[in-house]
C-alpha cells in the first residue's frame, strides 16, 4: 500500500494536482465526497478520512430517513472512509482534480454493510468462491435539458443523424474525457425522447465495471454543466415521454478466462451455468425490482407497448422481455437484464444479479419457456411490481436474497425507500390512486432530476 499510495502522491505532484476527491456512492448512487488539498491526500489515505455515516440514510435530497440503524440509532456518528487506491484517476473536465473511489468504515474498524459498494463486493468474493468472474456493461439512457428546463432538441427521432450531432462539441468532450475514468464510450446517438439520449461505454470485469458506472453517471453530469446543460437519469421524468432505462449487460467467465455462458453442443449455444444465473434472476425479479426501481418514479417505466419490459420473462433477442440472450455466441455470449432503471445504484444491480444468479445456480434452476413474439400481457408468466412499496415488500419476503444481501443492508434500504414513499404520499394527493402511475407529478422532478 505504501508503495503505491508513493506512487500516487508522486503523480499528484508532476501533474499539478491541487485537490482530490474523496468519494463514495450513497444509497442512491448519487456521489457524496469532500475535496482535500492534495497536501493532506497522504494522511487521509491511510488514516481515514471522517464521513457522516448516516449519509447512507439519506433520501436523494439530503432529508434523513428514521430507522435506517446508521443515524439516529448511533447518535449520527461519523465513519471513516478508505479509499481504493486502484481508482486514483485525473478527471480533466475539472482544474488541477483528482478523485479516489471510497467505502466507510466505523470507527471501531467494522465495515459498514450496508454500503452499496461493499455490497457488491461481497457478492463478487461469493461468485468468486463458486469458480467465476462477471463481466458487465451498463447500458443508459438519460434526459438533457437546458438551464431553462426545455429540451436541447424536440421530437423522437432515434438514431437521427441530425440528433445525435446536436452539440458536437459537448459530445467529443464526453467521448475524450470520460476515458480517463475508464469509460470507454462506444457509441452515443439520441433516443426516443426530446433531449433523450443513450450513451454505452464498454465492459469492464466485476467491481471495475460497476465503478465505470458510477465514474460515467457522475462524470456526464459534471461535463453536461460546463455545455449549459443538466443531465438526468431519473427514470420517467415525463408522463408522456419515454422513460430511461440501464440494460445490464453481463457474462460469467470460469477462472481459467473461458465464458461460462457458451456451450458449443447446446442447441441454442447457451450453457447450463448461462441458463442457471437467468433463472435466479427471473425467480427473484419481483425482489430484484426494488433495487432495479429503486424510486417512487421508476415503476412507471413498466408499460405496456413501451420496449420496457412489464414481467419475468426471457427470450432470443426479444426486446418485450425481462432478459434478452443476446444473438452472440462464443466468447460475446452474454444476457442483457432489461429490467434496471436508469435511476437505479449500479453497484446494487450488479450485487442483486450476482446475488439472484448464484443462488439459480446453487439450486440448479431452470428457466421457464422462452417467450416468442411480443411479451406483453402474457398469463402464466410473474408480473413486475407496479409500485415501490410492492417490490419492498417482495424484498422484505425473499429470504435467501435477503441473507445474501445482509441484513443491515436490508434493513436501511427499505428504511430509506419507506420514508420516500411517506414523503411521496405527502406531497402528492394522487398517489394511492391508478392515475399515480399515469402522470408525473412536478414533486417527483423536483426531487430526483438534478441528483439522480
């Protein structure tokens, strides 16, 4: 560590770096960080730095939540957060910036379970021990909008040319300076929305990927305000528009490199551990949704006729799905888990795969027949949860993804997502009610578009 905490402070000194950010993911995904002087980076590395550690029970404004056992319960102690030190990058959107990927502790030296990184760590050591590594690619969408909240470009034209090029400049700098966190952007083109677009980056192995993530929602953010922009992944910002989804791409690779995914004789090219992981994925997909819909919004993107998917399905290359096996076979073979909104935490969708996919495999389950044609409103099939408070209550009753989640991680997260849906009910009269789900209240975009 000293050697390479060296060479990081060497590093800091020949490029002029003046100041570090120390970050971490929230429960939400958002990054919450303090900036230190790169003089004071050696001590804070190896000594800590002191973070409130109820900011993990926060709602996406900053409001506490009750019962969360991080905040009040401990008297709203601080933790120390250690940085990862593999994750020392130079963001070149900003002055004479660095940053350093976090996770807290508490001060007695316990890790703090229920950080959403931890989280999906200790899930990748559980894959790790069952012989395999994940490969994963986030696929988003987001919103854009100007500083007056209109949209950059209007209309749906996917794909346009004329779209895609609407600010070339603010998109070079995207493709150019998300590099240096390791995002690797491979295509970019406008969606199906006003000011709608879908950027993919390329794949990365197990916690580097999800950190790819992380590193790309905060880093597009940032690049989109220096253009005059706000970019946002809240899922459904608008009643009649498109909603923003994260496809998450991922392969299962055995620990002598080859996929694990791909069998060569099975008719269909998939492999029994390929087709064990997405059977725990659709056995727990109505647990999975409070991760993967993480807010009071996000259920509304579970439409009919929408391309997003609205139950536990599967299929070849099917797009009305819950998981599409994409058409590559060999080493490219690979699921796309359809599910995730774009507001969901990317370390928690990856540590809910993982979570759900072992215990499909450990249990050797089969999934149900492929669906064939359009997927909606198919009988016989489970439904996605139609609200936040139906998918806790799916989590709440899923006792083996409970355990591998850990029980302080469950109980904060629910804590948080129960005081959001009070805070919800308060806000919004129409919230109990059907014509909830088919409109978009001005509270819900004052409360998750900036940070989300």
């Amino acid at each position: 560590m000293e050697m390479e905490l060296s060479q990081i402070l060497r590093q800091i000194d020949e490029q002029g770096v003046e100041v570090v950010r120390f970050e971490q993911s929230d429960t939400h995904g958002i990054s919450r960080s303090k900036l230190i002087p790169a003089r004071h980076v050696g001590r804070y590395a190896e000594d800590g730095l002191n973070f409130l550690l109820g900011h993990l029970g926060f709602d996406a404004q900053g409001g506490v939540a009750p019962g969360t056992g991080y905040l009040e319960e401990r008297g709203f102690p601080d933790s120390r957060i250690f940085p990862d030190l593999t994750t020392f990058r130079l963001l070149p959107w900003l002055d004479a910036t660095a940053r350093l990927i976090c996770e807290p502790l508490l001060y007695d030296g316990t890790l703090a379970a229920a950080a959403p990184r931890y989280v999906a760590r200790r899930q990748l050591e559980a894959l790790a021990q069952a012989g395999y590594r994940i490969r994963t690619g986030y696929e988003y969408e987001c919103y854009l909008v100007r500083a007056d909240g209109t949209p950059p470009y209007q209309g749906i034209q996917i794909f346009a040319s004329l779209r895609n090029e609407f600010d070339p400049a603010f998109i070079r700098r995207l493709i150019l300076d998300l590099r240096a966190v390791d995002v690797d952007i491979i295509t970019a083109n406008a969606e199906y929305g006003p000011g709608q677009q879908e950027i993919n980056f390329a794949p990365g192995w197990g916690i580097a990927g999800a950190d790819a993530a992380f590193s790309f929602k905060q880093g597009l953010k940032e690049i989109a305000l220096l253009y005059g922009y706000q970019a946002s992944f809240m899922t459904r910002p608008y009643g009649d528009q498109s909603s923003s989804g994260c496809h998450f791409h991922h392969s299962l690779a055995h620990s002598d490199g080859g996929n694990a995914f791909f069998d060569p004789a099975a008719p269909d090219g998939l492999s029994r551990v390929a087709r064990g992981f997405m059977a725990g994925q659709i056995a727990h997909a109505p647990a999975l949704a409070a991760l993967f819909a993480p807010t009071v919004n996000c259920a509304k993107r579970y439409r009919l006729y929408s391309f997003a998917p609205t139950n536990a399905t599967w299929g070849y290359e099917n797009r009305t799905v819950g998981i599409r096996v994409k058409g590559v076979r060999g080493e490219s073979t690979h699921l796309e888990n359809r599910i995730p909104c774009a507001a969901s935490n990317p370390y928690l969708v990856l540590a809910g795969v993982v979570a759900a996919g072992l215990d499909g495999l450990s249990r050797e389950l089969e999934p149900p027949a492929p669906s064939e044609g359009i997927a909606y409103g198919l009988t016989g099939v489970t439904d996605l949860p139609i609200s936040l408070g139906e998918s806790l209550d799916a989590l709440e009753a899923d006792a083996p993804l409970c355990e591998a989640l850990g029980p302080e991680f469950v109980k904060l997260f629910v804590a948080v997502k129960r005081h959001e849906i009070a805070k919800a009910r308060a806000a919004i009269a129409s919230f109990d009610s059907p014509a909830f789900r088919d409109h978009v209240d001005p509270w819900e975009r004052a409360e998750l578009f900036e940070f989300l």
